[in-house]
C-alpha cells in the first residue's frame, strides 16, 4: 500500500486545466473542442508533452485512443485503468472529461511521488469523441475499444459536411484498420473514472464526493416528419398538412410519456427541432426532431420509447403527414461493481471526507468499459450543476478531493 501521504500537486493541475482550456474554436471561457479538428489535435499534442514528462510508456490506436502507462511489478497482470475525454461540444466549459484526464495524470505522479509501487499496471485512457458533436454518436472510442459498434459501421459514419469517420481519422493520423482497436472482456482488472457531477445534487447536499452506483442508458430517435407545404397566405388552414403542428404535439408527447412513469431517474429531451425551409411566410414541408431518452432501468426506458413512437404515429396520422424514425443508439445501463464501491468508500472514510452514494444519469465511456472489466465512478461536485456551457466551474479544493479519492482507489486496486 501507500507508505506516504499522497500529495496532489493543485497549482500544477489547475495550470494544466487552464492550459488546456486554451485549446479551443471558441473564445474563452467557453470550450469548443471537435474531434480531429486542429485544436483536438493541438490539445492531443499538448496532453503528450505531459504524459512524457511523467515518465509514461503512450501508445493510440487506431481511432485516438490515448493510453498512457505506468508498468506494475507483475506487467503480465491485467491493468487497472482510468480516465475520461477531452473533446468538448460547442461552447461548453473546461472541466467536463478534463478533470478526470488530468485529475487522473496527476493522481499517478502523486502516487509515484508517495513511493508507492503497483503490482499491477495502471492505465490512464483518453477516449476519443465521447461526445456526439461531430459524427452524432457519443463515446466513439470507447465503444470501439469495447466492439459495441461494428469496425464497418463505425467507419462509415458521417460528419455534417459529408465526411466519414475513416477518412478524417487517418487523416489525423490513425491508420491502423479499425477491427484493432477491439479489446476483449478481462483486459482490464478494472476502471474507475472521475467527472464532475453536471449535476446539483452533491453541491446542494454540500458533500465533495459522489460514489455512483449506476449510470443511466440512452436511446436516441431521429424523426422525420413530410408534409407538401404552401405559402402561409393562400392555403387554407383545413387543408394544411403541417409537419411542424405534429412535431409540436410529438415534443410535447415525449414530456408526457417521460412523466406518466413517475421517476426522477427516467428523463426525456427533444433536443433538435429543424425546420424546412424556415419561412415566416412558407408553411413547413419537413420537420426533423432528435430525441434522447435515459433510464437506469432499461425496462423502464424501452417502455417510455414505445410510448414515443406511438404518439408519433398518432400526431403524424391526425395531420396526414408522412413519418419515418431512425434509431439512433440503444444502450445498456450500467451498474458499478460492488468490490469498486466499497474501495472508493473505503479511501474516503480513510481520508475522512463525506460520499454519498449516488446514480449517473449523464452518459459516460464507463457505461461501454463496463463491457470489458468491472467499473465505478467518482464524482465531484460543480457549481450549480451547470455543465456544457461556459459557467461550468469545480473547485480547486472539490477537484484536489477527487484526485485523493481516485489515487486512493487505484493503490487499493493495483496491490
């Protein structure tokens, strides 16, 4: 175990974090960070630099996964990793995946500096696109790492400017052929990621640590609504086939179907609502709507979606409009390990500091490395619950608490 205190190095982990911010297509303080895109790549180079610095054996794969090593004393064993992302929507904040990359770095050189010595290999991770901004589907590295998407399917996915994922990632410089990038089940003895909350919970329960027991599944529906439009002054309202009206009444049925269930734990968005061809004086002719719904319990979600998809029936069918849904993604939930928690809990009634134990219902790699290996989560608090925007904001002391909690945890695993 840790023959020393582990001593976070705060000023040169909130240097780092402010460093990285820089990395951006926005002004700051907000982030805009896309995938493959220059400052991606500029912020790859620049997490590099630092892991070399560290004294860590890099490799990526094929689709810019970074790993990051510190070898153990039995390097045979499988490792046990951390980690999180650093790509960022459009004019988002500097915290959400940073913290646990960095959180992360600075947890195994606080660890190296105590003395301490890993039986097994700890592995920090940084998964490519866990965002869904530019190819529309979340967690593209981790999901490849854990074959949940098909290396075909993957490949072939496009950008808004037509461009599939093969092209702009070998353009990066990831040229390996994608079925690389595939580990098996037990290639890891475990991960456990740090993140911000993105949530109030913790911060108006005044607790610096969340343990998350399970993390919500989502599914996603694009709706395509078609109708032959007119202009807005000469047909009458009776003969109208208004994609829009439908739409309206297809948001409004989500809200409904997300509700009758009667949990905290089940929510709903409609979080595109694109119009065609967005006249003031032209009655609508195609309507597309993007809808994320999320549970902790699957069962529960999958009967929210059939809900969905018959008011979307019945509002298309009422306006004789023409309808057609595509499913985005559908994914499992998934539950921490047990033997994980009562680590993490562990650590923090050893350094005296509050947890409460607590459910996820952002979405995260850990959901697809649970496919690989037991996993687990820590939290810490940010200010208002505020996340993806540019007032996303954790303190120095909370996130100083998160990288404790996490170095603890991965000592007690890697013995």
């Amino acid at each position: 175990m840790i023959r020393s205190p582990v001593l976070v190095d705060l000023d040169r982990l909130l240097g780092e974090l402010d460093s990285l911010a820089c990395f951006s297509d926005a002004p700051s303080p907000a982030v805009t960070r896309i995938v493959f895109t220059p400052a991606d790549r500029a912020a790859r180079s620049f997490l590099l630099e630092r892991f070399w610095e560290a004294g860590l054996e890099v490799r990526q794969d094929a689709i810019g996964n970074f790993f990051a090593r510190w070898e153990g004393l039995e390097p045979g064993l499988p490792a046990v990793a951390t980690g999180s992302h650093i790509d960022a929507i459009p004019y988002a904040g500097r915290y959400d995946g940073t913290v646990g990359v960095l959180g992360g770095l600075e947890a195994i050189r606080a660890l190296r500096a105590s003395g301490f010595r890993p039986r097994r290999p700890v592995e920090l991770i940084v998964f490519t696109a866990e965002e869904p901004t530019r190819f529309g589907v979340g967690c593209l590295g981790s999901r490849a790492l854990s074959g949940a998407l098909d290396p075909n399917t993957l490949a072939r996915l496009r950008d808004a400017d037509g461009r599939t994922l093969d092209e702009v990632r070998r353009e990066a410089g990831y040229t390996a052929p994608l079925e690389s990038v595939v580990k098996r089940p037990g290639a890891y003895a475990a991960f456990v990621e740090l993140h911000i909350e993105q949530g109030p919970h913790l911060e108006r329960s005044g607790v610096p640590i969340g343990i998350v027991e399970a993390i919500a599944a989502p599914a996603g529906l694009r709706v395509w609504l078609e109708g032959p439009g007119g202009h807005a002054g000469t047909v009458p309202m009776h003969e109208r086939h208004d994609p829009l009206l439908s739409g309206a009444r297809i948001a409004l049925g989500v809200e409904a179907a997300v509700l009758r269930e009667g949990s905290e734990d089940t929510v709903g968005t409609v979080g595109v609502f694109d119009v065609h061809p967005g006249a003031i004086n032209s009655i609508p002719r195609r309507v597309r709507l993007e809808i994320d719904v999320r549970d902790v319990d699957e069962n529960r979600r999958d009967r929210v979606l059939a809900r969905i998809r018959a008011a979307i029936h019945e509002a298309a069918g009422e306006r004789g409009v023409h309808h057609r849904i595509e499913e985005l993604y559908r994914d499992g939930p998934a539950r921490s390990d047990a033997a994980l928690l009562e680590a993490i809990e562990a650590t923090c009634l050893e350094l005296g500091i509050p947890f409460l134990r607590m459910k996820s219902r952002a979405y995260h790699d850990t959901v697809f490395m649970a496919r690989l290996c037991p996993v687990a989560m820590i939290f810490i608090p940010c200010r208002e619950g505020l996340s993806h925007c540019p007032e996303e904001y954790a303190s120095p002391e909370n996130i100083a608490w998160g990288v404790r909690v996490l170095a603890g945890t991965l000592a007690r695993l890697a013995s």
